[in-house]
C-alpha cells in the first residue's frame, strides 16, 4: 500500500542533503531540480521510495 506523500517535505529533504554535499551549488537550484524529478513520479503508484529516487535523479542531474 502507498503512503501519503508530502511533496514539499520531500523536496526539502533532498534538497537539504544535496545542499550539504555540493556546497558549490546554489540551493534554489538544487530545489528546482528536485521539484522538477518528483514531478517526474507524480503518476507512480508506490510512493515508498520517492525521496531516495528523487535524490538520485538530482544528484545524476548535477553530475552530468
């Protein structure tokens, strides 16, 4: 069964850690990018692991 969600609770655990370990990059920017991933999930139906997919998709997004 899925969770609820909260999307702006996730973008701002990502954002947050991503923050911390890429202290050259500004933080709205690393906010846009999680906003724009986890839209990206929207239409899933297992929610469980939108933060840890989410974070991923951002740090690849930076790395790139």
């Amino acid at each position: 069964m899925a969770t609820k969600i909260d999307p702006q609770e996730i973008v701002k655990q990502v954002t947050t850690r991503v923050a911390e370990r890429n202290p050259g990059v500004a933080y709205e920017h690393i906010s846009s990018l999680a906003t724009e991933e986890l839209a990206k999930l929207a239409h899933s139906k297992v929610t469980d692991y939108f933060t840890v997919l989410t974070e991923r998709a951002v740090r690849k997004r930076l790395k790139d």
